[in-house]
C-alpha cells in the first residue's frame, strides 16, 4: 500500500492508530463495568428504607422511646425530653 510519504506510514498514522486502541479499549473496558453493574454487581449501595411511621395512637413518650431505640437521640437527650414530658403543665 502507498502512503503520501513513500511505502511506509507517518506520524500522523501511528497517532491515529494509537489513539484509536486507547479508545477501543476504554470502551470495551466501560461496556464490561457496565454490564457487571447491570447484572447484580451494583447492588447494597441502596440508601435503608426509612422507618415505619408510629403507630396513630401511640403516645408521646412511646415515640420518643422509638427514637431513643433507633439512635436518632442520645441517652440524655432522652432523660432532659422524658423529664419533660412528665412535668405537670400549668394550663
């Protein structure tokens, strides 16, 4: 075959050839982490599911409890809110 510069390639082509198997494989490389993903590979990196709502007639201190029990609240956060559900109001 007969090249612009005789019988043997240039620079240009070596570039080209070069730069064509990088993205050949970059593709390739991306089609197979994709369909690893796709079958099953990507899975647990799903958020928990949120918490149940409370139950409608539960009290006050049962939903406070609930969230002591699911660790949205410290120990003496707990004690200082139980504290004050339990004072008398003065209505």
């Amino acid at each position: 075959m007969m090249y612009w510069y005789g019988d043997h390639m240039s620079g240009w082509g070596y570039a080209l050839g070069i730069i064509g198997m990088v993205l050949f494989w970059a593709l390739l490389i991306t089609a197979v982490v994709a369909l690893i993903r796709y079958l099953g590979g990507g899975r647990g990196h799903e958020p928990p599911p949120p918490p149940p709502p409370p139950p409608p007639h539960a009290t006050a201190e049962q939903m406070l409890a609930e969230r002591f029990a699911r660790g949205e609240i410290d120990a003496d956060e707990y004690r200082r809110r139980l504290d004050t559900l339990r004072m008398p109001s003065h209505s």
